[in-house]
C-alpha cells in the first residue's frame, strides 16, 4: 500500500521493459474502487478510452515513449471505505503507427443514428 493525505497529487509512472525501442505505452483507462476486486459496483473512472473523466488527473511528458507517467489528486469512497484501489489498461504500439490506439487519443462513444 501506499500512502498519502487527501487531496495530495499522487504521481503514477508505467514502464515497458522490452528490447524493442519501438514500442510506446498509452494510458487507456483508469478506474479507482474501494473494492480490489470489484471495480464494477462502485468505482470512480478517471480516464477512460483515453477521455479523461477527473479534473486533477494530468498526463506528464516522458523523454521514453515506453514510459506513461501522470498524477491525479488523491480521493476517498467516502469515509466509511479506508482504501482505494486502482486498476489501469494501457495500450502497447508500435512507434509511429498512426492507426494504432496510442495515437487515438480520446474515443468517444459512438452515437447510434436514431433513425437505424
């Protein structure tokens, strides 16, 4: 576990360990719950599909495209849950494969035409 006061940042760092340099790590989607094994029935989202969902949360540069990092502000499930857990998807790609999801970005939900 780790520590920290509420509302303190809290600084997050990903790292790819592979012989391959070209590959980039991307941050899809976040989800905090007070449950470690149930981030379905009550969870807080922070990032999903690359749309970012809290107002602390922040990407940070990173001079290693295998290196994620960003930071959010420290929160709590009110204050009969003493715990928070975090669960992350990343995406792995190849450098400068503009197809690939790292460079995507944000992905919205795709509206169905109501006429369909």
């Amino acid at each position: 576990p780790y520590y920290v006061d509420m509302n303190q940042n809290l600084f997050l760092q990903a790292s790819l360990h592979s012989s391959d340099q070209n590959l980039i790590v991307f941050v899809d989607t976040c989800v905090a719950s007070p449950d470690p094994s149930n981030f379905r029935t009550m969870n807080y989202e922070l990032i999903t599909r690359g749309c970012v969902k809290d107002p602390t949360y922040f990407s940070y540069y990173s001079p290693r495209s295998s290196v994620a990092r960003f930071a959010f502000n420290a929160f709590s499930f009110a204050k009969r849950y003493p715990s928070v857990y975090l669960q992350c998807q990343l995406v792995v790609c190849r450098y400068k494969d503009y197809s690939s999801r790292c460079y995507q970005g944000c992905v919205g939900r795709f509206k169905r035409n109501s006429d369909s």
